[in-house]
C-alpha cells in the first residue's frame, strides 16, 4: 500500500489474480469437460472428426472452464471462508471487472496456443478467434460479479 491508504497497480493485479484463484475450478472443469466433449460429439456427427472440430470443443471447454471458474470467483459465499478469503472475496465483490480480467486473459492465450497447436490456421484468425471469447468471458464474469453482489450474504437476503 502507499502512504495514503490506496492500493498500487501491481498490488491490485495480485488481489485480482488471488480472487480468480477462489472460484470452484473442480466444478468448472467438469462443466468445461462436459460442455467441450458434447461439442465434440455434434461436431463428429455433423462433419466428421478433424483437428477443427477439435480446436473447437477445446475451445468450448475452455470457455466453460473460465466462465463457471471466474462467475464463482466473483460470487461472494461461496467455497472457503478463512478470514484471508473473506477479505480477498469482498475486494472482489468490490471490483468485478478486475477479476473479470484474469479468466479472460487466461482465456485468450489459451485459445489462441490451442488453435495454433491444432489447426492450420493463421496466428492472426486464432487471434480474432480468442479475443473474441475472452471479450465473452470478460463480459459475464464481469456482469455476475456486478449484478451478484449481495448473493450469498445478509445484504442478499
């Protein structure tokens, strides 16, 4: 902290990636792994399997796996509650849109590695194509943490 009381950049960077770190990532892997593999299944059926079809349920799953992992992060009540969770939570519920940042950007370098790895495409389509998921991830983390606040606690009854 500097001298007035106000929390540095960097400092704010680490309480968003801590408060990221509090999200039910076990349920989220579930529902990424369930969402990617029923992904993987339509797109077998309707055109065969290939790497696209395969980036793409890779692609589903991840997204699934930040948006349930980073919505539980914003959302006060929820997994452990020492007393360092509950001061990290409560800055999260405080600044969604911060924390909303790391699933995000978590999201696009891994959509963006995954496309490279299996499909042909050029780095700058995997680009767009990650962007634009994390701009997804973003948005609904970012929107249950704003509009969550209050879940879970006595304000929220």
């Amino acid at each position: 902290m500097t001298r007035n009381g106000e929390i540095s950049k960097a400092e704010r960077r680490h309480l968003a990636v801590a408060s990221a770190t509090l999200g039910p990532w076990r349920a989220a892997a579930v529902v990424g792994a369930l969402g990617g593999g029923v992904s993987l299944l339509i797109g077998t059926i309707s055109g065969g399997l290939g790497r696209g079809e395969a980036a793409g349920a890779v692609s589903v799953a991840l997204m699934l796996f930040f948006l349930v992992g980073g919505a539980g992060a914003v959302l006060p009540g929820l997994g452990r509650q020492d007393r360092e969770d509950r001061r990290i939570r409560r800055w999260a519920a405080a600044h969604p849109w911060r924390v909303a940042a790391v699933p995000a950007a978590l999201m696009v370098v891994s959509d963006v590695l995954i496309r490279q790895a299996l499909t042909t495409g050029g780095f700058f389509s995997g680009l767009w194509d990650g962007l634009w998921r994390g701009a997804v991830v973003a948005g609904v983390v970012g929107l249950v943490g704003r509009m969550g606040r209050g879940v879970g606690t006595a304000e929220g009854h």
